[in-house]
C-alpha cells in the first residue's frame, strides 16, 4: 500500500468528523437564530480572546473572508442579538475593539459543553506522547487548508 492509500482512512475520518462538527454547528446556529458565518465570527472572536490578540473589524474579516461592508453587517447584527459590543480602543481610540458578550460564551457553553466534556473525557485515554502527535496533526491540516483557502 503506498503512502497515499494508507493516510486515507484519515483523510475519510477528518472529513466525516468535519461534516458532524458542522452539522451540530448548524444546530446551534439555528437554535439561536444565527447564520452560519454568526457562528464562525463568535469562534473567531473567542479564540482572538483566548490568544490574546485585539479582535478588530479588519482582522475578523480577513479571518472570515468578508469585505468591509460584510464585516460591518455581520457585527451589526451580532451586536443587535446582544452577542457582541464594540468598544474603542484606550490605547488607540482610532481602533475598535470586539468581544463577545457573556450572553453569547453561555449560550454556547450551554450547548456544547457536554461534547466538550465527552471529547476530554475521549482524550483522557491518551498518552500526553499521542497527544502531541494529534496536535501535530491537526496543526499540519489546518496548514493545508490555509494554503488552499481561495483569496
């Protein structure tokens, strides 16, 4: 079996894990009234705050693939659900900033705390060795996906 046969089991398990993960995104999104791209701007918005880095407009529409206008409607319409607030920048008051507001972080725990809790309790069973390879593999296919996201 050469080397593209033998990783495709993976390929086929990533992207059945993907379609799942979507669709019980899509469940949410629903629920509450979201539009897929909602979601993925909460997600983006939490990550920017877990790393650290400032959510702006700009970036969390280079992130999304959105222009100006898209980004500015997509935020008016979060920011009217009370899922986020805009606030200036102390440091630059020229900047806004973006969070998400404790509305939006309950609801979504809410919803998928249980399968976060399922997914740590799965993950309990590896060595901290398979973790990191898991890690590397996940951060080797999201570099594939990046380099093949359409500008």
């Amino acid at each position: 079996m050469g080397d593209a046969e033998r990783g495709m089991p993976v390929v086929h398990g990533l992207r059945a894990v993907t379609v799942d993960l979507h669709l019980l995104g899509a469940a949410f999104a629903h629920r509450h009234g979201l539009h897929p791209t909602d979601l993925r701007a909460l997600i983006a918005l939490l990550d920017a705050a877990r790393s650290g880095a400032p959510a702006t407009p700009g970036r969390l529409g280079a992130a999304l693939g959105l222009n100006s206008a898209g980004t500015t409607a997509l935020l008016d319409r979060l920011e009217r659900l009370g899922h986020i607030r805009r606030a200036r920048d102390p440091r630059d008051r020229r900047r806004v900033l973006i969070e998400v507001t404790g509305q939006a972080t309950a609801l979504g725990e809410d919803f998928f705390a249980p399968v976060i809790s399922d997914a740590l309790t799965a993950l309990a069973a590896y060595s901290d060795a398979d973790l990191a390879v898991v890690l590397r593999f996940l951060t080797d296919i999201q570099a594939v996906a990046d380099a093949h996201r359409p500008e």
